[in-house]
C-alpha cells in the first residue's frame, strides 16, 4: 500500500501542477494568486480623460482563476489624472480574459486626497473594471501623485 499511496501521491502532485492548484498536507486546496508584471496599458480611463500610473505606483495588481471566476486585486497608490474630465477609470484584466456577467464590490480611493469609497464593477462583455467614486462624480485631474485605489473584484468569466 505504501507505493500506491506514493503513487497516488506523485498524480495529484502533477495534476496540481498543470491546474495551477496547491494541495497541503491536511488535504486543503490553495490556489496561487499570479502577480502581474507593470504594463502602462493596463490603466486607461473613459472618454477623453487619462490614467497615469508609472510603474513604482503599482505597489499590487495580481490575480487568479477559480474555474470560471476570475479574482483581482490591486492597489495603486500615487497616479495621476488627465484629459476631460470622467467618472470612470479602468484596470483591464489580465490574459484577455472577459466578463460573463455583471459584478461589483467597494473600493477605496483616494481623489486628489480625498478619500472615500465607491465601487468597482463590470458588465457582461467587459475587458476591464470600472473604478467610480462615491455618487459616481468625476475624478479630479491631478499632476501631484495624488490618486490611489486598492481593492478586489471577483468575476465570472467566458
């Protein structure tokens, strides 16, 4: 029994592996979060406004995948604004991944240094997620490193 036990062993080992799943020894599951390298790309906003983030304000941008939900999280800390004005800034998701459906969750931000908390969201279709404030007003325009957002998103995916 005791090479079958090896065995079985060394199959969820490789099986873990290719699913991108941990098994510890009391039999709990662990799947990894994958940080995700700076990209300058990854920070756009709506219409005509900008999001600037330079890569030593990206302090977390990671994620990982559970079946078909894809969990992000992030905190940027010290970005600026520019453009026109909008009400919304965006975090595109990593490995071209796209919503199923609707999702949303609060995040803290700070805008021009105030601080509050508004919600990041998605709709089905959505390639990235949608940063609000409180009462969905625009984001102040900033050139000083002043704005910031951390928080987390949990998605179904296609």
């Amino acid at each position: 029994t005791d090479g079958l036990i090896a065995w079985a062993r060394r199959l969820i080992t490789a099986i873990s592996g290719a699913w991108g799943v941990e098994h510890t020894a009391s039999g709990r599951h662990s799947f990894p979060w994958n940080s995700l390298p700076y990209s300058g790309f990854t920070f756009t906003a709506a219409s005509a406004m900008t999001w600037t983030v330079d890569q030593a304000d990206q302090k977390l941008y990671e994620y990982r995948l559970i079946d078909d939900t894809l969990e992000i999280r992030w905190r940027i800390s010290g970005s600026d604004v520019g453009g026109t004005a909008s009400n919304e800034l965006r975090l595109s998701f990593p490995a071209g991944f796209i919503a199923a459906a609707d999702s949303v969750n609060p995040h803290w931000y700070s805008d021009a240094g105030t601080e509050g908390v508004g919600f990041a969201g998605t709709l089905a279709g959505d390639t990235f997620i949608r940063l609000y404030k409180l009462g969905s007003g625009n984001w102040t325009l900033t050139t000083s490193d002043n704005t910031s957002t951390a928080g987390y998103l949990a998605i179904r995916v296609q």
